[in-house]
C-alpha cells in the first residue's frame, strides 16, 4: 500500500503509470514516474549502439525493467523477481529521491543509513560545500 500522503503527492503522475527496476547502486528498486523515464530514455537514445560498453550499460540498465500501476486502491504490485533482487521480506520502505522513489527492504534501509551517517558529512561538504556557482547545484 502507498501511503495516503504519498499517493496524494503523486496524484498528477499516477495515471501515466511508472516504470519499477533494479537500482545500480544499492540493493533497493527505483520507481519512475512514466514522465521522468520517457525523459531517462531520451538521454539514453543518444547512446551509440555501436560502442559494446553502451550496449552492456544499456541491457543492464534496463534488466528486470516492468510498466507498473498503482491501483485504485493505492496498492502497487512489485514483481517477484523484483522483490527477491531487493530483499523485500516483509516490511518496506518507500523513500524520496528527488524524482524517483525508492523501494527498500526496510532492514536492508536503515542498515544503509546507519552505514553512511559516518561519511554524511563528509559526502555533504564534496557535494554541496562549493565555493563559486560552477560547481555543485546552482
């Protein structure tokens, strides 16, 4: 189940529906509202099909990829091979990232939180500690 607070945020996207995958860099899925991946898929479009590391990056990119919905009832179905990729067992754990949602094993999250409050700081001040407006976020 969704959330209500979450399912009222995504009220302008919920009808186009979203794509589900594997995350790349942690044992989580990511869910993409159909906008911000017809987007993704643009920029990766570009890619040259021709260089074999675009073509490896792009099949594993896109590995376990699924059209998801959620339903009237504000349930979103994971699939299993999707589950078992994240180590769902029971509880989860929806968490914002920025234009995406991730979908984490609720052990499996506050293990990667505990793990990652040591180098926060330090992670914080590299991105976002810039001196001028050519770096980081402007």
């Amino acid at each position: 189940m969704i959330p209500a607070a979450f399912k009222k945020q995504l009220l302008p996207v919920l009808q186009n529906g979203f794509v589900l995958k594997r995350a790349v860099f942690q044992p989580c899925l990511e869910l993409y509202p159909m906008e911000e991946w017809n987007l993704l898929m643009q920029k990766m479009n570009k890619l040259n099909r021709f260089k074999k590391k675009n073509n490896d990056f792009i099949r594993r990119f896109t590995a376990g990829v699924k059209i998801v919905e959620i339903d009237a009832t504000g349930r979103l179905l994971i699939p299993k091979d999707l589950v078992s990729f994240a180590g769902i067992t029971k509880e989860l754990v929806l968490s914002s990232a920025v234009n995406i949602i991730e979908v984490w094993d609720k052990e499996k999250y506050e293990k990667a939180i505990d793990d990652a409050a040591d180098d926060f700081a330090d992670l914080a001040e590299e991105v976002m500690g810039f001196d001028d407006e050519t770096d980081g976020i402007s």
